[in-house]
C-alpha cells in the first residue's frame, strides 16, 4: 500500500518520500551523477552563510564527492541580496551568481533585484529543460523562491514531474515544492535558521544518498589536522588584548588611591581580576572549536559557553573547546 499523510492545513493527501521514490523511476543510475543548486541569500537575517554562496558551493563540491562514486555541481543560479529578502524591493542591490568552468561559481550579473530576477527566469527555464531530459539527478534547494512566478519555481516543477529528489532548506520555499509542484523532498530538509554551509552540505549530501541508495561517508577535512599551534594563534590577540587591559588596570589602581577615589580604585581592581580569570576561557574555547569543528559561525557560541564554564582556566577551554569541536 502506499504511504500517505495528510496535511493539517489544507486537508490534501501527500505521498511520502517512499512511496513517491517508489512510484516516479528517477534518472537512469550513472557513473557521476549531475546536480543543480538554486537557491537565494534568504529572507530572513538569521542565516548563516547565505552571504558566501562560494563557500556553500565549495561544501557541496566536497560532500556530493562523497556519495557513491561522485555526484558533482552541473548547473547553479544563485541570487544575493543586499539585504534580506523579507524587506528587499525591486531596486535592492543583488548578485546573480552561476557555474562557470567546471565546477567554479561566478557573478554574472551585480544590478538590481528587478533585473538579476529577470535573467534568473532565464536560467530557470533553462534548467527545467535540463531536468526534463533526464540530464540532472537532483536539485539543491536553499532558500529558493518555488511561489507563482517566482524564479526557481519552473526548475522545481520540473523535478516535481520527472520525480528526481530536491534536498535543501528554506521551510516556505520547501512546503511550497512539495505541496503544489508534488516535489520529492529528501532527508530531513527544512529551515534555514541557524544551519551553516558545512551543515547544508552534509545534509544535502545524506539526503541524495539515501534516495539514490548510495553510500556515504561525510568529509571532515576543515576540522580534521588544525594543529595546537594554530588555535593557540588564533587565540593570541585576545590574550595579548586581555593582558595589556589588566596589566593597565593594575597600575591606575595605586594612582586612584592616591588622589582619594578609592571606590572607582576597587572597580579597576575588579575589572582586572576579571580580565584574568573570566574573559579569556570564553574566548578561547570559541576559538578553538571554531577551528577544530569546521561547522563556522555555529561553533563560536558553543565554544564560548564551554569556555566560560571552565572557572576561569584558559587551558581547560582550550581542551574542551577543542573536544567540543571535534
């Protein structure tokens, strides 16, 4: 029997990801499998990444490597905004970026939004026709723009018809894929909050693998090898930033004594224990993790928490940094 679900909002039926892999024969099984990647810097502010599409591109290059024996990037069409897309009018300053040799991302276009819109149209119809041949294998949906007339929405109806898997994040532009294009999303695609390029790129990567019945193992490499001596540079403006401030601290509190302000002297005294003891291990276990982790701007906050806990002992954030990191 099939596997059916009903959705709570409109009261219509939807395959799930099962059944419609069953139902709908993907592409023919190749050596390396082609992937498109559409997508937009978001709407919202609280995005990671979304304003490197370079970076994203070079996660997905490494993870889609991984699955099988290779997928690779075949087709993109890209737009960034200067500012979020939930506020953003025609006029707004935006990018169109697109594959250019082999794998390589490129800006094609810097005007407005009005204009970079109508050139994406272009590539959207383009791409559809790809899909439809049978020439692509799946898409990479981040943040893409799938309503009525919007730029990504004749490629993802495309998918939606030949029943190759769409993977990504953007929770509206997703429920819109599926729901009314009858697109097959794969894994556990959905927001975009609080997701960075290397965890859209794992997810993206697992996703088509499960679909394709494939096997494969993630890459680690930005995280993997960061030796001690490169934390501990990183951590060394902080520490040098730190010490000058206490040690600065330190010497104004007997010139305070002396002129009678021994109150503002005791705040000095203060700030200056903290500057030893409480400021650093925050810092330095957000550094650390940053860098053992590879996950970005997601680490930091993690790694400042671990910090801080460790009772004011630099060198203990910097061991459970690192551990929280990896």
């Amino acid at each position: 029997d099939r596997l059916r679900t009903t959705c709570t909002t409109c009261s219509c039926s939807l395959r799930t990801t099962r059944a419609m892999a069953a139902d709908r024969p993907g592409p023919a099984p190749t050596a390396r499998r082609l992937v498109a990647w559409v997508g937009s810097s978001g709407g919202g502010a609280a995005t990671l990444g979304h304003a490197e599409p370079d970076v994203l591109r070079a996660a997905l290059v490494r993870q889609l490597s991984r699955v099988g024996s290779g997928a690779s990037l075949a087709a993109a069409a890209f737009i960034a905004c200067a500012e979020p897309l939930d506020s953003a009018g025609p006029g707004s300053a935006a990018a169109l970026w697109e594959l250019g040799n082999g794998e390589a991302l490129q800006c094609t276009l810097r005007a407005t939004l009005a204009e970079v819109n109508r050139r994406a149209h272009e590539l959207d119809a383009a791409m559809a026709k790809r899909i439809r041949s049978g020439e692509l294998a799946g898409i990479v949906s981040v943040s893409a723009d799938s309503a009525h007339g919007g730029v990504n929405r004749e490629a993802l109806a495309a998918a939606g018809e030949t029943g190759i898997p769409v993977a990504g994040t953007g929770g509206t532009s997703l429920s819109i894929a599926a729901g009314e294009l009858g697109c097959l999303l794969a894994g556990n695609s959905g927001g975009s909050v609080a997701t960075t390029p290397q965890t859209k790129a794992i997810g993206v990567a697992a996703a088509f693998a499960g679909v394709w019945g494939e096997c494969y193992s993630p890459s680690f490499s930005e995280g993997d090898g960061v030796a001690w001596h490169s934390v501990l540079d990183g951590c060394m403006p902080i520490f040098l930033a730190a010490a000058c401030a206490a040690t600065t601290a330190e010497k104004l509190q007997p010139v305070l004594r002396s002129k009678g302000l021994r109150p503002l002297a005791w705040h000095v005294s203060s700030l200056e224990v903290a500057l030893r003891t409480q400021a650093l291990p925050p810092a330095v276990g957000a550094i650390a993790a940053h860098q053992s982790s590879g996950l970005g701007e997601l680490s930091v906050l993690g790694g400042a928490v671990v910090g801080a806990l460790c009772q004011g002992s630099a060198f203990s954030a910097l061991l459970f940094g690192r551990g929280y990191g990896w």
